[in-house]
C-alpha cells in the first residue's frame, strides 16, 4: 500500500490580499500594503472575523486514505467533495490501508492481511455469480484505500484543522489535516500560521 498522498489542486489566486480586501470594506481605513495585509488578516483571525476568510477557497485531492478516513472527512458539510465510486469501479484487487497499530504486530498483520484477503475472494465470487458492484461492494471493509476531492473555503479549513488535529482526533484523519496545513502555511502564512 502507497502512502496517503494530498496535493494541493487549486487555491484562490491572490488569497490572503482577497481576505484583507473584503476585510478592508469593513474597515475603510487600512493601507493597501503586503504588512499592511498581513496586519489586518492578523487581526481579523484573532478577533473571530471569520467571515472575511470564506472569500478565499483551496481544492485537495486525497489519495491512499481510507474510507474509514473519508467517513470522517464528509461529516464537514460546507465542503464540496467527489469521490472515487464503489458503484462503478472495479474493487477487485482494492488496495487499502493498515493501521499502525496491526502493522507493528506481526501477528496482527498476518490475520488483518488474510481478513482483506478472504473480503477479496468474497467480492470476486459475488462478481462471478452475477452480483452487480453496487452490490458487491457491501462486503468491503473500512481499510480499503480510495481517493478523494475536497474544496473548503479558508474558515472551514481552519475549523476542519482545529477539530481534525486537536486531542482526541482519529491517527488517519489527523495526518491528513496536519498535511493539508503544511501546504496551506506555505500558500496562505497569515491565514493559517497560527496554527
Ligand atoms: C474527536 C472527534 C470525535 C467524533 N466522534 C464522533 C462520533 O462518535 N459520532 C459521530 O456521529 N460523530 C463524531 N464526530 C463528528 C462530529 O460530531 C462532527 O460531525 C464533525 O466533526 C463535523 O464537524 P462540524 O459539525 O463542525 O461540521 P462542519 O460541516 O465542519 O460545520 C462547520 C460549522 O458550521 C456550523 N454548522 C454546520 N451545520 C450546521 C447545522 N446544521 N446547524 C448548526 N450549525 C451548523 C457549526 O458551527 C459547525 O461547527 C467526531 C468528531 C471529532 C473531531
């Protein structure tokens, strides 16, 4: 199984100068200067005038996560999502994803490998009887692997990453976030370096 890939596929152009501009309407007064924005995006994040950063959006795909990780991920409803379809695509040979806890324990290992194995057989036979993959696919776990397309705007970025990288998030979904805030530090730095 490859590792969870997250590529950053479109970002509002000119994002955070679009943020302290719909701020700027607020606030007639502001200069029109790089620090000048910085200053103001500053100040509107810590004041909670999180209105402004729903003007600026980033586009991901996700790639090599599960749908255990995906489930998770679509409970954030303003968002805009495609999915790779279980109803038309082949899961024959579905690739998926092991948690670390059953990688590191061989025996673990052995037993989850041979359960994705026997999901395996299980699918091909179903297939082989006639059953539709719409069908078929009730029998796929939570490990298997897919892809995903996600837009959020700026605020509910900031609160996906909060929640999904906070104490008590799930290891997949967390790493997730936290790689989807990396990218964004470095194309938004006001926008999200407080986190
Ligand atoms: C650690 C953790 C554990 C969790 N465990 C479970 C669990 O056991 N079972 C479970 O079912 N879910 C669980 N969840 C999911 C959680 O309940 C939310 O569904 C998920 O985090 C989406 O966040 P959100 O509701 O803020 O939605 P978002 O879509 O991200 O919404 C953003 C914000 O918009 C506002 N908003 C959106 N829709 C509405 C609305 N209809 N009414 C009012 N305000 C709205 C809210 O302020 C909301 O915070 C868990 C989440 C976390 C982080």
């Amino acid at each position: 199984m490859k590792e969870m890939k997250v590529t950053l596929l479109r970002i509002t152009q000119d994002a955070e100068d679009l943020i302290a501009s719909a701020g700027r309407v607020c606030y007639a007064s502001e200069p029109k200067t790089p620090d000048a924005n910085r200053k103001l995006i500053g100040k509107l994040r810590d004041m909670g005038h999180l209105s402004t950063f729903e003007h600026a959006s980033a586009t991901f795909l996700i790639e090599c996560v599960s749908r255990a990780c995906t489930h998770q991920l679509v409970r954030h409803r303003l968002a805009s999502y495609n999915q790779q379809s279980q109803r038309y695509v082949n899961e024959q040979g579905f690739e998926y994803v092991t948690p670390p806890t059953v990688d590191k324990n061989p025996e673990a290992r052995k037993v989850f490998d041979e359960g994705v194995e026997n999901t395996r057989r299980t699918y091909k036979r179903l297939m082989e009887l006639g059953v539709p993959k719409e069908d078929a696919r009730f029998i796929l776990p939570n490990a298997c692997a897919t892809k995903i397309v996600v837009t959020m705007n700026f605020r509910e970025l900031r609160h996906f990453i909060k929640l999904r990288t906070g104490e008590g998030a799930q290891w997949e979904i967390k790493k997730l976030a936290q790689e989807m805030l990396a990218i964004l530090k470095k194309d938004a730095p006001t926008a999200f370096g407080d986190m």
